[in-house]
C-alpha cells in the first residue's frame, strides 16, 4: 500500500540494497539469496520503503519498538544529551546515569536495585550469567528448550532454540542444563493442565538437586520468539519456590516481555514473582537508541564488594543510551501504556480466537497484553508443526515465512519463526491500524490453509 501523503523519499534504494548487500553480515541467516527491503523512514507504527510505500509494522520491527517508531521526546532526550555529554568512562558518574537509576527504582520489581548498564539484551544475559556464577562460585545454569537469551558465547550456550546447533560444536560455555518448558499446547510429559500438577516446574526441583553444582536458572516469564508462550498461574510462583529453597540465583529475561508489552511494566508483575536477576533492553529506550540492563538484588551486589567484579566494557553507562530510557519511562506514564496494552491485548486475543476459527491451519492463538503468537499446524488433531528446527537451519521453504510475504504484499509487517507468527504492534497502535493488520493476516492464512491440500 502506498501513502500519498508521503512523498518518495530522495534515495537511490538500489545503490543502497547493493552496498549492504555486498558488505555487510545478515544476521540469523545463510548469506546467500538476501535481498533486503531498503526502509527509509518510520513513524509511529508505520515505516516507508526507498518506492515510498507504507508498511503496518505488527511486530514492532524485533519485538522492539514498543512506543512507536520516532517518539518526539525520546528523540529530543537523545539530541540533548549528545550536545551536552555525549560520552564519558563507565568509572565516572553523570547525571544521566543518576537519573535513569533513579528512575529504575519506580519500575521495577522492588528490591531489585544494583544496574550495570550494557548495549543490548545478549549483553545484559552475559552480565547476569557471570554475577552469578561468580557470587555463588557454581557453574551450571539451568535454561529451557525453547528459549533465546542471546548470540554472545555465555548467553548462546543458555539458549534452547535452534540457533545455538550450528556454533556450540566450536565454541561453547560449558555447564547449561535444559529444562522442560511450560508449553501446554505441546506438554513434554505428555499431561495435561491443571491435573499434570504443574510437572515442568516440580522437575527443575528435581534437576537442582540431582545435578549439583547450579548457580543459576534463567527463564523468559513469557516465552518470547519461540513462541509467546505464557506459563500457567503457578508455574512461575514454584519456579521462585524452588531456587530460593536451593539457593539458586533466578534470572528473569525482559529483554521482550518488558516495558509494557504484556500489560505491566514487566511479566514477573503479573505472578508477584521478585528475581534475583532481571535483565532487560529493547522497549527500555523504545528500541531508539542501544541499551541493556542487568538489575540485581543488593546481596549480589555485596558480593563484588571485597571480590574483583570481572566484567565491563567500554560503552557502559553510556551517557547518550541512558538519557532516553528516562524520557522512555516518562512517556509510558503519559500515554499510560501498560493499561492500554492490557486493554488492546484483551481485545487482540479475541480477534486471533475470532480468526482461528476461519483457519485450520491455526493450531493455537495464545498471548498476553500486546505480544501473541498464531501457531500453524499441518494437523490440529495431533498438533503437527508445518516446519521444524532442522528445515529453519537447512534454509528450507517455511509455510509461516511465506504467510507474512503474503502481509507484506498488501502491506503489513509481521515476524515468522518456523511454524508460528509474532503479533506484537507498538503499543501505541490505533485500533483502526489493529485491525488493518488482523485483517491482512486474516487473508494471508489462506497460504497456510492451502497447504494442507494435497496438489491437484
């Protein structure tokens, strides 16, 4: 779809596509056969191609942008702060390092209130994956199957999905243990809720105590790429019961789920569930400027205080990252947007439930707030995926992939990953572009729905 009120902007979007395409890495991906869109300007929930057409972003590009593309006083906190201060060493304090732990302190979980500041969410989880295994002086980490904590050596190592296959053969931190997902809609155990007595989490307490040697645990309270995947009422709770009762360190990653896009702050809020470790980046800064946190309890903290802390690097506490988180934070207030997301979320569920009935190809719709998944079966009585891990790693044809094509075709952006498809708007998106977009994902099933034929 194109905006005639947007004029095309003046680039040569060929000269640009072949540049990047010639020079730079892709990420997550073979290099070959990439020819990138070519995006020259975004605004609110909407960004523009170099022809001048418009796309829905429903996905808030990678799960990011949670206050829209441009955010005025975002932008006026990131102007400000590179004309006053644009850089200064982690070893010195700034105002705008005062600021945003100050105002940290009013949205996060209580007791959480030790930062180091990072680039990004990998960053954030190898920060959090050492204070750990150094304050208790363990080294294994217990994560889950179907989870993502970042491409870093630590944090790939802890992540369950199949991005970590082809690297951890050649570089690998040891010690991971994988763990069971709370995942209802496939139960690894083959049970069901609520008579399978919550069986997922009764088995870390298991694992903890057979293994040994276990610093820490680190879940995503809702499953971000893999799935949206949200745990049922107790899971979480236990999950807390059971690293206090071990003394193991609880590492919740935000990194997706926070800042709003499940209708809190962040998903722990939702089961008054209080880490020992949150990490965070992402809608931190609304995804305008690179920014990662780790918050830690005190009793971590503590335990750097006579002890070497080992970590670092040169753009921590940078000035120019930290000043618009503050303006972020301000503006989740003004617009109140954790309500909004409640509200919208409520409202975007039934509209999946509504659009699951017209499909069969739509084994399950599940989300919480602003974040949802749209799962796609070849067969909703045995569950079967469409896809699997090893065709995503082969760079095979995938029936979610050619969905969103067919939304970016009529003009709405939406992310697949191998046999499920991410709806996670801006929060601030009008119900009007909502429902542009559920309307275009509503059509484009149909290539999902006709594969389940057989040819001819």
């Amino acid at each position: 779809m194109t905006d005639p009120g947007t004029p095309t902007p003046p680039v040569d979007g060929e000269a640009i596509r072949k540049v990047v395409r010639e020079t730079n890495y892709v990420t997550w991906r073979r290099q070959g056969g990439w020819n990138p869109l070519v995006v020259t300007a975004a605004k609110d929930s909407t960004f523009w191609d170099d022809r001048g057409h418009s796309y829905l972003d429903l996905s808030s590009q990678l799960m990011a942008t949670n206050l829209g593309h441009g955010n005025p006083a975002v932008v006026a906190a990131i102007q400000a702060q590179a004309a006053q201060l644009a850089y200064a060493a982690p070893g010195f304090a700034t105002e705008a390092r005062a600021q945003l732990s100050h105002a940290l302190l009013g949205v996060l979980p209580s007791g959480l209130s030790r930062f180091f500041f990072s680039t990004s969410g990998t960053e954030a989880n190898e920060a959090a994956l050492k204070i750990a295994r150094v304050a208790t002086g363990r080294t294994k980490v217990i994560s889950r199957y179907r989870s993502y904590h970042g491409s870093t050596a630590a944090s790939i190592s802890v992540t369950g999905d199949p991005r970590r296959r082809p690297i951890e053969h050649v570089q690998k931190v040891p010690g991971t243990v994988f763990a069971p997902d709370c995942y209802c809609y496939r139960c690894p155990f083959g049970l069901t809720y609520p008579d399978c007595g919550v069986a997922c989490a009764q088995y870390v307490d298991y694992q903890i105590e057979r293994e040994g040697d276990v610093a820490a645990m680190i879940v995503e309270p809702v499953v971000g790429t893999n799935g949206v995947i949200v745990p049922v009422p107790e899971y979480l709770p236990m999950i807390r019961q059971i690293t206090k009762k071990h003394d193991v360190v609880l590492i919740a990653d935000e990194v997706m789920s926070g800042w709003g896009r499940v209708g809190e702050w962040f998903a722990v809020n939702h089961w008054d569930v209080v880490p020992d470790i949150l990490t965070t980046a992402k809608g931190i800064t609304g995804a305008l400027i690179p920014l990662g946190l780790t918050a830690t309890t005190p009793r971590l903290h503590d335990a750097f205080t006579e002890t070497y802390f080992p970590h670092g690097h040169t753009y921590e506490a940078h000035p120019l990252t930290l000043a618009p988180a503050v303006a972020a934070i301000g503006e989740y207030r003004r617009l109140d947007l954790l309500q909004k997301s409640r509200t919208d979320g409520e409202y975007l569920l039934r509209r999946l439930l509504e659009i699951q009935e017209r499909h069969p190809s739509v084994g399950e719709v599940r989300g919480l707030g602003l974040f949802a998944a749209v799962e796609l079966v070849k067969d909703r009585t045995t569950r079967t995926p469409f896809n699997t891990d090893e065709d995503k790693l082969a760079g095979r044809p995938l029936i979610a992939e050619k969905v969103a094509v067919a939304m970016m075709q009529e003009g709405v952006y939406c992310v697949a990953w191998i046999s499920h498809l991410v709806i996670a708007p801006p929060l601030i998106i009008t119900r009007e572009e909502l429902d542009h977009g559920l309307d275009v994902l509503d059509r484009a099933l149909g290539v999902a729905d006709a594969a389940l034929r057989p040819p001819g």
